[in-house]
C-alpha cells in the first residue's frame, strides 16, 4: 500500500477507535481503499481489546462555543482555470483589497462546503484564496454523494498529480493576483499535500500553514526556500504527532524559518467546525495566529 494508502486507512481505524463510525462504517471504507476483510477485521479487533483494557480514547470534548474560527466569509465564486491535464474546478474568493493570496487545500472528502468557507474567511480577512479541488479530474468533489467514494478516488490518483495542480493553483492565484505573494495552508489529507508541495519544490510560495498533516517519509524542504512554515499539531493526534520531529528537522536542514505550533488537549480536525472533534477556543487561536503568520510573510 502507498504511503497515503496508508495514512487515509489509518484515520477510518482511528475514527472508529474514537468511536466516530460503526464497525460495519470502518470496513466499508477500508474496503473502498484496498483494504481486504482479512486485514480489516484485525486492525479493528485490536481497536477493541484496547477499549476492554484501557480508559476510554482520548477524544477532547467539544466545548459550548461551536461557532466557526475567523470573520464571517465572504461568498466563494465556483471557477475553472488550466491545469496540466485539462480544466481545474476550485472556489474562488476575492479580499476587496488583498494583502496577498492562499491556496487553500482540502481534507480527505474532497472540496467541501467547509473548506470553500475557508477560502471565504481568509478573503473577509485580507488575503484573496482558491480552494482548489484535487478531484476535478474525476468531475469534481460534488459527483460524489459518498464522502468515503471522494476518499477512495483521492487513493488511486497518482500523487504527482497533486503536487502539478497545487502548482496550477498558486499560478491561477497569480494571475488573478498580481504583484502579490502566495502562501498555501491545507488540512489533514490537505496538510500533507503542503508539505508535498513544499518537498518537490515551489519557488513561488512564501509562506506554508500545513495543518495536521503527514509530513512525507526522507522529505526535503531545501527545494522551496523562501516558503516560510507554520505547521499546526494538535496534542493527542499521536498518529500524525510521530512524523512531527521529521518535520522539524527537515525545516531546520533546510534552514528555512519556521514554527511549530502544537495545540493542547485537541486532536485531529480540531479546527473543522463540521466534525465531531472541533474545539472553538483552540481554532479561533490557530485562527489568530496563522493570520499573523500570513501578515509577516505575504504581501
């Protein structure tokens, strides 16, 4: 199995170690992936012993306030631009008078009406953002009504088509931005295309907020060298949080500036006001501090 074969199967079997879908939810979704029922059943059979012998997993609750991170978005325009292979969909959203522009990376559903608002809030805040849609090859996130299929199709497209239509991105964000600089922030499965991108190499890109994403096995930073990096963790994610130091070390290797920001008492998705792991008060403080992030790096 690829090495996102293996982070996207790993998160359907914490979910259900958190007890966020069902068993028969788990092995349908790892069977989308290729995961067989042969290698399924144990993987989650040890999820259940763990719960027979220990304390409950550490999910941090949800607190009372629930409202989303940031200003209120401004609307996002649904638009297509060139990409290597054919049109590329993405959500477009323009700042009334931008200080620079991001490329905003989805979750492992695909391009949802969340990760749109994203775009929205950055642009409400000064910085005109594209979230682009990683399955337009496909016919775009909104042909699958299953987020599981998006999660399946995101599996088998070769990664190097990624990395070429964040690149179409950041050029779409220049066009329609000039004389700016542009920075890309993604979440999860999105995080880990950040750092993707950073590792293959986008001199282009001057600031970098990967969230909780996987950091690539042997990957160098030297390739991007004037991307600054703000890499977001949450404290109890220990499965992302173990490729965390590789991260660090690579960053200082290539002697780029950088910060990592490690949230306490949250898990993963902790900003995705959708899931059942949002935590307000640590979002509106990722919130505040990405944005000063992108306020001393973009311009």
């Amino acid at each position: 199995m690829s090495e996102l074969g293996e982070y996207l199967s790993s998160e359907v079997v914490v979910d259900y170690a958190d007890g966020l879908i069902s068993r028969r939810e788990a092995l349908r979704r790892l069977g989308l992936l290729g995961v067989g029922a042969a290698v399924a059943t144990p993987l989650l059979a040890a999820c259940d012993a763990q719960r027979d012998t220990t304390t409950p997993p550490q999910t941090a609750p949800t607190p009372a306030a629930t409202g989303p991170a940031g200003p209120t978005p401004l609307p996002t325009e649904p638009i297509t631009f060139p990409g290597p292979s054919g049109q590329l969909q993405g959500r477009w959203a323009a700042a009334a008078d931008p200080k620079g522009s991001v490329l905003v990376v989805h979750e492992n559903k695909g391009l949802t009406d969340h990760i749109a608002s994203i775009a929205g809030r950055l642009a409400a805040a000064g910085w005109s953002a594209l979230a682009v849609d990683l399955l337009s090859e496909e016919g775009g996130t909104a042909t699958f009504t299953d987020p599981a299929q998006a999660t399946a199709a995101l599996n088998a497209a070769p990664p190097a088509r990624f990395i070429a239509d964040m690149k179409a991105g950041i050029g779409e964000l220049l066009r329609r931005n000039p004389g700016h600089t542009v920075g890309a922030m993604g979440f999860c499965f999105g995080g880990g295309m950040v750092w993707s991108l950073l590792a293959a190499g986008e001199p282009r890109l001057h600031a970098a907020i990967p969230f909780y994403g996987p950091f690539p096995a042997n990957a160098s930073m030297a390739r991007s060298p004037d991307a600054a990096v703000l890499g977001v963790y949450a404290q109890l994610d220990d499965r992302v949080n173990a490729t965390r130091d590789a991260a660090r070390e690579a960053l200082t290797k290539a002697g780029l500036t950088f910060e990592i920001a490690t949230y306490p008492d949250v898990n993963h998705a902790f900003f995705n006001d959708t899931g059942a792991r949002y935590n307000a008060p640590a979002a509106t403080r990722a919130w505040t501090r990405l944005t000063t992030w992108l306020s001393e790096h973009l311009t």
